[in-house]
C-alpha cells in the first residue's frame, strides 16, 4: 500500500486556510479568529500548538500540510534527517502538483521559507484559553520568562540546518544556481514522524488541491488512531483547524471535505448534528456558550483509512500491483537526482 506520514500534531491542528495578512480584522469574527499575521494558536481540549511567525510569515493553505507529509515519509522511509529535493519540479509531483505554471514554484518556495521559519510549541495545559496563550506565553517566552512547570511544554522547529538568508538578511534562493536543496531536519519533527499518523498516498494527493480536505482527513485519521468514534462540536473544530469562519460554516465546510473524501472511503461514517450541543466549561465557558447551537460533527468510523484498506486487501487476497503509481515515479524521479545512497534506499518506493 502506498502511504505518506505525518506526525500527529500536525494531523490533529491545522494552518490557517487563508493568508493571514489579508484576513480583515474587520470580519465580525470574534476569538479565536482575531487572526494575526505572527502567531496562531489551535486547541483540541487540554492540547494546544502555538506557533510563532519568522520574517517570511506564518504557513497557510494546502502547500504547509503537503510539505510537512513529504518529509515526514522521506525521513521515515529512509530513516535519515538529512532530506534531499533536487528541485521544485520533482518536489511538486511528490506532493501531487504536476503542471509547469510558474506559480506554484513561487507558492512551493514560499510555503517552505514560511514551514520551516517558524517556532513551534506543543502546550499540554487544563486550564486558560487561545487569548492567555498567545498573549501571555508567547510574551512570555520572547521575554525568555520561566513558564510555570505544571504547563507542559516541548519548543521545536521543522529543520535545525537550512540556509533562508544570507550573512546581509537578505532572502536565499532556495534552488539557487540549480543546486539541490538540503534540510537537516530537527531531532523532534524526526521523532515525531517515526510516531506519525499513516494516510492513503492515493487518497491525500487526489485531495491535494483543497487545505480543508486535506485537514479533515489526516484530522479523522488522528483522532480514529488514538481516539475511536466521538462527537466534536462545531465551535471546537475552529479552534483546531484552519478556518476563518463561523462555526456553523465551517460545519458546512466540513461535510463538503468529508464528501470529496468519501470517493476513496467510501465506508467512512461522519454525521453532522444541528442544534444545541453541550459543550465545555472552564475559562472558555463563555465562548462555548455563545456556539452551542452550532452543532456538531460527529465521527462515527473509529478505524484509520489504511486499516480499512489493508483489512479489505487480506480479506479479498490481494496483491500490490507491480506496475508503478503516480507517487513513486515522482519519487524515482528525485532518487534519480539524490546521492547515491540515498536513492537505494528511495529508487523503488513511492510516497
């Protein structure tokens, strides 16, 4: 089965779906969709991402998730933190983007500069909210202050070896002189992606082209892998996942992925619930309150897809095809162009 991998917390939270710095902070939209263009903050009950911008701004859209799976899987598959991408064309056609529109070289190297520029900080914490969390801790750490130690706390970024600017601050190309592209990633994104969620290779990148169906489906998987069935109400789903929007919108938002999704799960059980909703307490009683009658999106499958797909292949006695898929004759493509150790370890195996 053709897979790619991403580690959970990047399964469960999601990046803005829209560019932060053209969201107007006049929108009507209150917390958590004060969107600033240098911190975000998602939550998913007493576990929160927080992540603070570089110089070239915070991820947002599909490109930041497709990214973040194609090293995950290429640090995996090849048990190395040292990723090779020779240049942004066999990049694209790793994630799914064939084309040659000069533009998604832009978004690529974009959405590269703005991953890997970025602080990371998975939060464990009970108690407070979006708002103490992105104005009192994050102020708190640029302050370099000691953070309390009942909050658990792990700071990380994506790569601890990549050149972005030049000794003068200025921006590095990223394929520069058509040299390959080199990332060492961090200990922590490396550990984190040995722990990672496994997706359907064929199912993520014929979705590749929606930033919410791409957070829904790795945000079921997470939750089938660790979690089972559960109710997730409509409010809560906005603080963990991209959207810039109303909850019962996103609700909506949500069953049109969910449909797009079902083309290659077709067994995948989501019911969306209207009305009141109980909802939880604390500091965020308040904002709760205010969105108990958005509904909910309720999860009815409990099994990760590549589960389903493996339990039906061994039940009907199938067998991998020989022939190669769309994935591996990109990914053979950037073996081609990689050292060659590297490409032993790569040439005959897709994302």
């Amino acid at each position: 089965m053709d897979t790619v991998i991403i580690p959970q917390v990047f399964a469960r939270f999601g990046f803005w779906h829209s560019d932060p710095e053209r969201v107007s902070r006049g929108n009507g939209l209150k917390e958590p969709f004060d969107v600033s263009p240098f911190r975000m903050v998602r939550r998913d009950g007493d576990q929160y991402l927080m992540v603070s911008a570089g110089r070239d701004g915070l991820p947002y859209g599909r490109m930041p998730k497709l990214i973040l799976a194609l090293l995950a899987t290429m640090a995996v598959r090849t048990d190395s933190r040292e990723i090779i991408l020779p240049n942004a064309k066999s990049t694209l056609a790793a994630i799914g983007i064939e084309g040659q529109n000069p533009k998604y070289n832009v978004s690529l190297e974009a959405a590269i500069r703005r991953l890997l520029g970025c602080r990371y900080w998975h939060i464990t914490h009970q108690y407070g909210d979006n708002r103490d969390i992105a104005d009192g801790w994050a102020e708190a750490i640029d302050k370099g202050l000691k953070i309390p130690d009942h909050y658990a706390m792990s700071e990380f970024r994506i790569a601890e070896d990549i050149r972005l600017f030049d000794k003068d601050g200025e921006p590095v190309r990223l394929w520069k002189d058509r040299e390959p592209m080199r990332i060492v990633l961090s200990e922590e994104f490396f550990a984190a992606a040995k722990a990672g969620v496994e997706l359907d290779a064929n199912t993520w990148h014929s979705i590749s082209g929606s930033a919410i169906a791409l957070d829904v489906y790795s945000w079921i998987n997470q939750r089938a892998s660790k979690m089972g069935a559960a109710e997730v109400p409509s409010g809560a789903l906005c603080r963990q996942l991209g959207f810039v929007c109303k909850p019962h919108e996103a609700k909506a938002k949500t069953a049109a992925a969910v449909e797009s999704i079902k083309e290659f799960w077709g067994s995948l059980e989501v019911e969306f619930k209207d009305g009141y909703t109980k909802l939880g307490g604390g500091p965020n009683a308040g904002w709760y309150a205010a969105h108990a009658t958005d509904g909910a999106i309720v999860l009815v499958t409990d099994t990760r897809h590549v589960k389903v797909i493996a339990q039906r292949a061994q039940e009907a006695g199938y067998q991998e095809p020989v022939a190669e898929t769309k994935t591996e004759k990109a990914m053979g493509r950037i073996a081609e162009s990689s050292p060659a150790d590297w490409k032993e370890a790569f040439g005959g195996w897709g994302l």
